[in-house]
C-alpha cells in the first residue's frame, strides 16, 4: 500500500497532520534534552550524596559497640541501599571495569575503598541489586545492600504533559482555521459566482495574501460583469441589425409573383429570423438577465401556464399540488416550462404537467408526454445547442436545436436543474427540480 494513500485529503487535516506532527516532535525534543539534563544532575547529587552517607555511616557502625550496632541500622537504612551485620548473600563477583557495573559501585569504592578492604557480588532475582562485602576495623563483617534504581519522575509531570498536548492541539486548530477561512470564503464565492445575479464582493481586510487574493476575486467578477454585457450589447445590435434587412426582404417578397420560388424564400426567411431570435435567447440564456427574483406560488403559477395552453385549444393537463412558494425568476422558469411543453405538444399532440413535493423540500415539475422518445444514448446530447434528433427533431419541425438548450441554461440560472428520461411505455419526461421554502 503506497504512502500517499494516506495522505489526507483536504487541506486542513493536512496543515493539522503538519503542525501537530511538529509540534510534538519538537516538544519530544525539548522534553528528551529536560529529562536528560534532570537525570544527570539528580544522578551527580545522589551519587555525593551516596559517598558522604556511606563513608558516615561506616564510621559509625565502625566506631560503635558491636552490640550497640543492630540498633542503628534502622536509622542509617535508606530508600535505596541499607546495611547488613552478615556477610550477605552469595552472587557473582563483580569488578569495577566491568561495562555493566553500577556507577554507585565507584562512588562507595571512592568513599571508603582507601580504610576498608571491599568486594562486591552481583544478587540475582526479581529484582536485581548488587551487595558490598567488608570488614569493619574489630572483624566483624558488614554488608551494604544496594538497590539501584531509575530517577523518580514528579508526580506533576503527566498533568503538565497533557496540558500541554492540549494546548498544542488548541494552537493547532486555531491556527489552521485561520488559515482555511479566507480560502473557504473565496470557495463559497466562487460557487455562489451568478452572472445573472449583484456580484458579492470579498471583504478585502486581513493578511496581505488574502487581501491580494480578494481583490484579485473582486476585479475579477467586475471583468466577467464587463464582458457579459459588453456580448449581450453586441448580440443585442447584430439581432436589430438582422432584423431589419430581414423585414425588407419579406416586404419585397410580398410583392412578388405567387410561385413555388417565392413560398421557399418565404419559409427560408421566417426560419432565419427564428434562428435569430433563438440564437440571442441562447445568448441570454448562458449570459444571464436582469430580471429580479420575486417569491412566487406555484400552484398559481403552473395554474396561469395552464390555462394559457387550454385557452389556445392545446391538450395540456395539470396534475399535483405543490402548496409551494418558491424564490425564483418567473419569465425564466415561464420559459423552461413553455419550451418543454412545446416540445411535448410539437412531437406527442398532448403535454402533462406533474407536480411534487420531494423529501428534501425540492419541487419537481415533469412534463410529459407520449412522442415518439430520444434513444438513450441521445438523451444528453439534445441538452447541446443546435444538436436535432434526425428522426423527429428536423427543420420541417421548426426546430433549431435550441429549445432545449435554453431550457436547461435558464433552470440552471434560477437554481433548479434539468433532466430528461424515456417513459415505459412510451414518451419523454423532462424534469424541472426547483429548490423551495415554505410559504
């Protein structure tokens, strides 16, 4: 299994991962150089202490009555070493050049090696410790018991430790999140980017990275702006620039003598003034528009379309009850509605509208229809501008590739989104989810 698939995927637990692994590698550090320093010095005072107890203590047990001895052992005894009138235990000679022998060996031998004559045995057992062997200045044999053991650590030192693993992993935290906030606000600008909507601006305060970075964002949103309506003016002229001369060729074709040649330049240039009408409501479409959102019932709304295509003579059907207020922009979600009922009317005779609340608070609006369908693998390709299904979707139809294409650009201007799926049986269903709040 290679490294990087360990590697944490998001930003934060990584500089997390980063200063945490630091911070305590550092902290091991400093902690490994304090204990030593503390060990060394802790083993220099108890191994002075050791040799002027000893040398003492010796003295005394020396200089006492030999029944007067036993009495004493008591007060001279300590944590570590103690004082036996015997001649021990049996164990393995040791020899101050031995590499394990104990530092505490040299400290006794420097103490009282000089006035008495000593050997030392290594004490096997659970608990290994070594004895000293010597004889006092009457004869009689005497033995100090050694029990080495590791500096004691304070009681103190585990809380303080994890304080300070708490205090490390706080600094962490703080840290990376004032690290992270200004990128996840520059990301949740950068989703929430709308052309069709007032650009919101970056706070362009704080360090001197994130105040570049904002107000690199910032003039960014004001070019993009720039561009937008620079394309819709020029979109805007060449649609009033075709028009006209389109216009004056109708007029002219008015005029002309009734024959199958004057009926195809008829037809060829109503379908080039559709095109252009279709093509700048693309336009509009992708580059957004100016209208406003309004809060708007749905039920009422689909009740108006409706009744609009009923009023017409159109077979069109509404089903479902939403109880629904949506924030949305009524001429556009007008539009995606008009374009896919048309649709379903231009290739089936007949449209239904279905209308559901979802689970998560989203509505859907389907319409369907009995038509003749899209093969599957087609189903995403109709979403393209200018892309016809040959068999159904041809100009004989009227159709420029658009409609659809319009409608899924304006259901992503407003929020929702758009999909398309053949229904059993028979027919198409296109789905408009529009996200909603309750009224």
């Amino acid at each position: 299994m290679s490294l990087s698939m360990h590697w944490p995927r998001t930003l934060a637990s990584r500089l997390s991962l980063i200063f945490l692994i630091g911070l305590i590698l550092a902290q091991a550090l400093s902690f490994g150089a304090q204990y030593y320093e503390r060990y060394e010095s802790s083993k220099n005072t108890m191994l002075g202490n050791l040799e002027t107890d000893v040398s003492t203590s010796i003295a005394i047990l020396d200089r006492l009555p030999a029944n007067e001895r036993a009495g004493w052992l008591q007060q001279l005894q300590r944590a570590n070493y103690g004082y036996l009138l015997s001649d021990g235990e049996k164990g393995t000679p040791m020899d101050l050049d031995m590499a394990e022998a104990p530092m505490a060996m040299a400290s006794i031998k420097d103490a009282i090696g000089q006035d008495y004559p000593m050997t030392f045995t290594d004490i096997p057992g659970p608990k290994k410790h070594f004895q000293v062997h010597l004889t006092l200045s009457d004869g009689s044999p005497l033995t100090i018991d050694v029990r080495p053991s590791m500096v004691p650590l304070s009681p103190w030192l585990p809380i303080v430790l994890l304080g300070q693993l708490a205090l490390m992993l706080a600094c962490t935290w703080l840290a990376v999140r004032i690290a992270i906030r200004p990128l996840s606000r520059l990301a949740e600008a950068v989703d929430t980017l709308d052309p069709n909507t007032h650009p919101v601006l970056l706070d362009e305060k704080g360090p001197t990275e994130v105040a570049h970075a904002a107000r690199a964002f910032n003039a960014m949103q004001a070019r993009i702006a720039a561009y937008l309506k620079e394309r819709m003016q020029l979109l805007a002229a060449i649609s009033h620039d075709l028009q006209t001369p389109i216009t004056r060729m109708k007029l002219r074709a008015e005029f002309m003598d009734d024959s199958a040649e004057k009926d195809k330049l008829w037809n060829d240039l109503g379908e080039m003034e559709h095109l252009v009408r279709e093509g700048v409501a693309y336009a509009r479409s992708i580059h957004g528009s100016t209208e406003e959102s309004r809060r708007t019932d749905l039920d009422s709304f689909l009740d108006s379309l409706v009744f609009d295509y009923q009023d017409m003579g159109k077979e069109v059907q509404l089903n479902g009850k939403s109880a629904t207020v949506i924030d949305t922009r009524p001429h556009a979600l007008r539009r995606v509605l008009v374009n896919l009922t048309d649709n379903a009317l231009k290739f089936a005779g007949s449209a239904e509208l279905l209308v559901e609340k979802q689970a998560d608070g989203s509505v859907s609006v389907k319409v369907m229809d009995r038509g003749p369908g899209i093969a599957e693998e087609e189903l995403a390709q109709v979403m393209q501008p200018f892309y016809r299904v040959e068999n159904s979707r041809n100009r004989s139809t009227g159709g420029t590739g658009l409609g659809l294409a319009i409608a899924q650009q304006l259901a992503l201007a407003i929020g929702g989104s758009l999909t398309l799926s053949n229904r059993e049986g028979g027919g198409l269903c296109a789905q408009l989810k529009l996200p909603a709040r309750s009224a």
